[in-house]
C-alpha cells in the first residue's frame, strides 16, 4: 500500500518536471527580488536596534538576570530558610498593702524558629520556660506554646496543622511583651480567654482584598474532667484551669472555632470569634457528659496618629453541669454556667524619636470568672462570684520596636488587696 | 458512625495546588503602574550617585543595599521608575515594588513577595493606598499618614521606611536622569 503511494508521487514529479523547467528564467528573477527586499529590511532592523540600544524588554528572564547587591541578611534567608525567634518577660510585682508578697519572676522566656520548607510550606515552633528554672523541685514551667505546619494553597487561603494558637481576642496569637501595653496581659484574655491558649488540630485561613481575614478550624478542646472544685484556679480563669495544652490531651469530641477581622479601613480592626466543643471527652458514668462549651468575643482597636484605642467583650458558656455540681458540694468551686469579662483601653504616644517612643495608658477592666451557675435545688445554689473592676495606668516605653520596658498600677474595685505596682521589661525578635 | 466529623478532613488534600509565595510579578507590576509604557529598561544609575546615598542612609549596622529599578518609557520618553526592594517585616524578608512618576511622587505600592506566617494584611489595597502621592518633600509617615493594621505593626513600619528610603534615593539618584 505504501509503496504505491510512493511510485504515484514520484510520477507526478516526473510529469511536471519540463514545466518546472520552462519557468526557470520567471524564477531566477523573482529569487533576486526577494533577496534585495531581505537586505533592505535587514537594514531596517539594524537601525532599529542602535536607536533602541539602552532598552531591553521586561520580562522574568530580564528580572532575574539582574543581581542585587545580596546583604549578609540576605545570604542568611537565602542559605538556610531557618529563622531562630523569640521573646521574653521579666515581671516585678509589689503589692501596695503587703510588700512582703513583692515578687520578681522571669514570666517567661521563649525560643521559637521558622524554617521556610520551600515557598509555600513552613514549620514553626515555639518553646517556653516560665519562672526560670524547670524542675521536680522548681515551680517552674516547659512547654511547646506551638509547634505547626502552615501551608499556603493559594496566595489568599492556607491551611494549618498541628499544635497552633486560637485566633480568639486581641491577644493570644500576638502575645510577645512589646506588643500589648501593661506589664501583665490583661486580665479578660487570660481569665476568660485563656491566654497562651493552643490546641491541636487543623485550620483554614485566608484574607480577601476587601479587607477580611479569617480562619476556621477543627482542633482538641478542654477536658471537664480537670476540674479541681477544691482548688481556687478554676475561680481564676475557668478555661485556664481545664486546658489540655496537647499533653496527651482527650480528643474524643473535637471542638470547631471560626474567627475573622475586619481591616478594611486603615488603622481600624473589627473583628470576633467563637471557639464550641463537648468537655466530657466521652468519660463513661460521668455526671457532666453533655457538657458544652462555647466561648465568643468581639472585639475593636483603633489606631491613628499618637492614639491607639481598643475594646473587647467575652462571654463563656457551659452546659449541662447541674448534675456535675450536685457532686461537688461543699467545694469552694463548682462549674460556673457563665463567665464574661470586658475592657476598655485608651493609649497615647507622647514622646517619639527614632524607633524610641513612649506611650502612657489606661484600662479598665469588668470580668465575673463565675457569674453564673446551673439551677439547683433551692438551698444548694452555689454563691455566685461578684465582678471584678480592675483600673490600670501606667506607660510602655520602647528602645525601639521590639524591646520593650514597662510600669503601672492596678487597682481593684472589690479585692483591693490586690492592688499592686508593677515593672516589666521584654523582647522579641 | 462515630468518626463522622473526620471526613471534612478528606477535602484538604483535593484542595491542595502549587502555587508561588510570589503575590505578584515584577512584570505585572510594571504593567499595572504605567499601562501606557512600551519599553521598561532596567536601569542602571551611577555608582556615585549610588555610593552617595547608600552612605546617606546607612546608620552603620546593615549595609543598604540599592533597589532594582527599571524606567518606564512611552514614545515620548521616560514615564516613571518601578523601584524593587526589600525589607525585614518581623523576621522575613517582604518584596514590595513602588512605582514614581517623573516627578517622584508614587504611583502605586505593591507587595510581591510575603513570607511571614502573621501580617500578609499589608496586601490590602486599602493600606496601599495610603502611600499614593507621596514624594520625597512629602514622605509617608508610619502611625500619622500611614495608618497601622493591628496584628502586623513591625511589617507595616518596616516597609513604610522602606518607602521613605526609595523616595530618597529616587531624589538622589534618578531625578537627574529623567531627561529622556
């Protein structure tokens, strides 16, 4: 079949071979048109490109084949894609009705790194000491505060795993001394809000142009079964005194937590979140097994000029702890159904020069770690806990962005034994 | 079924896709600032002109280094500059490119490049836009002309000096040559 087409092309070849011939001559002169137009536009382009010597087109190629000068910290980026982190904060507090209580305590220090996996994978990890020294004898601290893989899928959504911070409050995902005012974290978001709080699990983020940004996820939660009604830190911060921290944390009821902020308008953050999840863990015969919580806060900050505003309200609720509590009589602290806690805090640059500024600031603080309790019967209702009114007034002043030395006073409303006068410094990088 | 609220977990790999850290490209950032350019030269200034502001603005600890920068061109000469550069946020390097008219006032601010795992808010077009206009005489000041976004503060100071040291060198160095 082949071989046949093959003889039929060449006898057409052969039957217009003579006509080729006889055109010869028409070609030969056409051939030399074509050349002297070659030569013209060769001309042309030569002109062209020494009047266009100096340009080259844009282009990646035209990008990347221009090195910038590379910086040493530049090599460092480029070399290994490992950040070493950290802060720290050193804490002096004096009770003003009891020196003899007047406490300096390295609060924490915290080691933490960022290795860049490639350009849309990363691994970062934080490591914490509290109060120095770590041992059987010490009352000191160590802990894994994060340990997480963030993945970008898209320039505006990325997804997270492992042991991360929850996006609750103003506070938690940005904790390092120089970035809050106050010696101490506020009150709200460490008694109501947890505060370092992690959990382990999974989470989507992402951002819009219009200004959002937000994240939800699927993580580990509080174990009721913690609870200590003998002991007064469930009075302190309810959620504090159940977290798991993933240490061998119960997982059998995953909680869900979706949070997002509004930064749309420079300089104003709108933003609130909610975090749900059972705190029975699936114990067998256990009186609370139900038991929910949810925990919600909304929250606004304002920065312009020298000022630098912000507000927040939390609200905590557990379900289901009528029959829990029954088993706690007698106990100086049973489950609170509800917790609230709100502030209000106002700050003003006074002083700036270079990276160094100073800024005075004042906050005042509601909370109630116990406002509410299930209905029992009468006469075994437990004694809700009065509000705490905190007012605190003091100054940050920073060496430069990142170092940070600070003083107030903290008055309290109800317990004024409490009140106290404090001193702190910190760093991060 | 017990395990139930595991199988949303199923859908993140299927989400999964290559994508660059690169929020945009050097090229489309050039396109965006002057859509009217035909050419976009990389340029190369005088190393003295360079010398004399890199020794303006160095404070003695880290070198400066000198932005990238093309000229963009029209057929009737040069339009403006596009001046790649970079700076630390917190502890990343943040690419950003600023684009001047001829004059030296800003055309456009754009981040190409963020790797820090908190603050990439400073791609918001509405922080951006704060830096439009903004010349050497006029520069942008962090926490009164450039509002802060809570949550990236050292990466929104950062690069707001950064804008400050490009308009300085767009003063020092490429307003002499914009004869073209």
């Amino acid at each position: 079949m082949t071989r046949t087409r093959i003889a039929a092309a060449l006898a057409a070849i052969l039957a217009f071979a003579p006509l080729a011939q006889a055109d010869d001559a028409g070609l030969r002169s056409e051939v030399a048109e074509l050349r002297a137009q070659l030569q013209a536009l060769q001309r042309e382009i030569a002109t062209l490109r020494q009047e266009r010597a100096p340009v080259t087109p844009a282009s990646a190629a035209s990008a990347a084949a221009v090195p910038a000068p590379a910086t040493a910290e530049d090599r460092a980026n480029r070399d290994s894609g490992t950040q070493l982190t950290g802060y720290a904060e050193l804490n002096y507090n004096r009770p003003t009705a009891k020196a003899a209580a007047a406490q300096a305590d390295l609060r924490r220090a915290v080691l933490g790194f960022t290795h860049r996996v490639d350009d849309t994978t990363r691994i970062v990890g934080e490591f914490e000491w509290e109060h120095a020294i770590v041992s059987a004898d010490d009352k000191g601290e160590a802990a894994v505060e994060q340990l997480l893989i963030e993945h970008e899928i898209h320039p505006s959504l990325g997804l997270r795993a492992g042991l991360m911070l929850m996006p609750l409050g103003l506070l938690n995902e940005r904790h390092e001394p120089p970035t809050y005012y106050g010696v101490e974290r506020n009150f709200v978001e460490t008694a109501i809000i947890p505060s370092t709080w992690r959990e382990g699990g999974v989470a989507l983020y992402g951002t819009t142009a219009a200004g959002f940004s937000w994240s939800a996820g699927l993580t580990t939660g509080f174990d009721l079964g913690k609870w200590d009604a003998t002991s007064d830190e469930g009075r302190e911060s309810p959620l504090g005194s159940i977290h798991q921290e993933m240490q061998l944390a119960k997982a059998r009821d995953p909680s869900l937590f979706v949070a997002g902020n509004w930064q749309g308008i420079p300089g104003l953050t709108l933003g609130g979140g909610v975090f749900t999840g059972k705190l029975a863990q699936g114990m067998e015969k256990y009186p609370a097994a139900d038991a929910r919580l949810v925990l919600a806060e909304a929250h606004a900050r304002w920065q312009s000029g020298p000022f630098d505003v912000q507000a927040l309200y939390a609200h905590g609720h557990i379900s289901d702890t009528e029959a829990l509590n029954l088993t706690l009589l007698g106990n100086p602290t049973p489950v609170p159904e509800s917790f609230w806690g709100g502030y209000v805090q106002g700050a003003w640059k006074v002083w700036e020069r270079d990276d160094s500024s100073l800024a005075p600031f004042l906050r005042y603080e509601a909370f109630n770690t116990a406002a509410a309790y299930a209905p029992a019967p009468i006469g075994l209702a437990p004694d809700t806990a009065p509000a705490e009114h905190v007012w605190t007034i003091g100054a940050n002043y920073w060496l430069n962005p990142n170092i940070v030395f600070k003083a107030d006073y903290q008055h309290f409303d109800v317990d004024d034994t409490k009140n106290r006068f404090d001193l702190g410094m910190g760093y991060m990088f | 079924m017990r395990a139930r609220w595991l199988l949303p977990l199923g859908t993140v790999p299927a989400l999964h896709a290559a994508y660059a850290a690169q929020y945009l490209s050097i090229e489309d950032a050039q396109r965006a600032a002057f859509p009217e350019a035909v050419s976009f030269a990389t340029l190369a200034p005088p190393t003295s002109a360079v010398q004399a502001w890199a020794a303006g603005e160095s404070s003695g600890a880290a070198p400066v280094r000198a932005p990238k920068v093309w000229e963009a061109r029209s057929a009737d000469g040069v339009l403006g500059w596009l001046l790649v550069d970079r700076v630390i946020g917190k502890t990343e390097l943040i690419t950003y490119a600023v684009a001047l008219d001829r004059a030296g006032r800003i055309l456009a601010l754009d981040v190409l490049e963020y790797r820090e795992t908190h603050g990439s808010e400073i791609r918001l077009p509405a922080w951006r836009r704060q830096f439009i206009g903004r010349d050497a005489a006029h520069p942008p000041v962090f926490g009164s002309d450039v509002r802060n976004i809570s949550g990236a503060t050292l990466s929104c100071r950062h690069v707001t000096e950064g804008v400050q040291r490009l308009l300085r060198f767009q003063q020092a160095v490429l307003a002499g040559a914009a004869h073209g």
